[in-house]
C-alpha cells in the first residue's frame, strides 16, 4: 500500500524563509520599486529572470517572477510563478503558477490536473535555485529610458 506525501513543515519554513530573504537582496527597495531584471549567463546561454512587483500592502506583498530564455522554445514555456511575501513571518511562498488558481499543499495521486503530490514544495525549491543563481551569477539590467 503506497504511502500518503506528507508535507514537512520544518524543511518548507526554512525553504520560504531563505527565498524571503533572497528576494528582498534582489529587490532591496521593494516598497517603491515595480520591477527589476537580472540576466544569468551560462555555459554560452543566457535567460533573463523579471521580478515583477504585483501587489503591494502592509503585511504582504506578491511578486511575480518570470523566466525568458534567449532562444524560446513553443515546446516550452518558462515558468511564471506568483509568489507572496509575508513581511511579518518573513516568509515568501509560491502561491500559483502561471494563471491557474492558488496551489494546495498537497495532491493526492494520479490526479486529473497531473500536479505531483509535492508540487508546491517543488516549486518553492525551484524558486529558491532561481534566486540563488540571480544573486550568484546574474547581472542586474539597468531600464533604458527612451526620452
């Protein structure tokens, strides 16, 4: 008899409270800034990563984060995810991706919508590398104002 996925709680604390702090480094002047782009260059392929400021209010706020490689594939979407931030937890969590509706914890499985049983998990994480290799090896991108 297979196992029901239990999400741990401890491990997915700290995953949220290290993508928070993450995200205030690449967005240090949250409260009045909109958007920033980072590009990350590797091994000869490049992909800009957009923090998109969506909402903004006194104890949360979300953001969008965007992923654009350099050679698009029609295969192959990058991944939007809306994330939000909780200031008085210091936490930041993958609400949704892309324009479905809110993810739950957990799922159970086979489902009709195919998510993993952890999928919310798995995509905290991947947040998480997404901002590390921002703050490792990514290259802020100043606005070019046209005037």
């Amino acid at each position: 008899m297979k196992r029901k996925y239990v999400p741990d709680l401890t491990r997915q604390s700290s995953v949220c409270e290290a993508n928070y702090a993450r995200l205030l480094k690449l967005l240090p002047d949250l409260d009045t800034q909109d958007q920033r782009e980072y590009q990350i260059s590797w091994q000869g392929r490049s992909a800009v990563v957009r923090l998109q400021v969506e909402e903004r209010f006194r104890y949360t706020s979300t953001v969008m984060v965007s992923q654009q490689m350099e050679s698009d594939s029609r295969w192959l979407d990058a991944p939007q995810l809306l994330v939000r931030l909780y200031h008085d937890a210091g936490m930041a969590e993958v609400i949704c991706i892309r324009q479905r509706r809110q993810l739950s914890g957990r799922y159970p499985y086979p489902n009709p919508q195919m998510h993993q049983p952890d999928e919310k998990a798995q995509l905290n994480d991947f947040l998480g590398e997404c901002l590390s290799q921002c703050l490792s090896h990514g290259h802020l991108m100043e606005p070019v104002f046209v005037g």
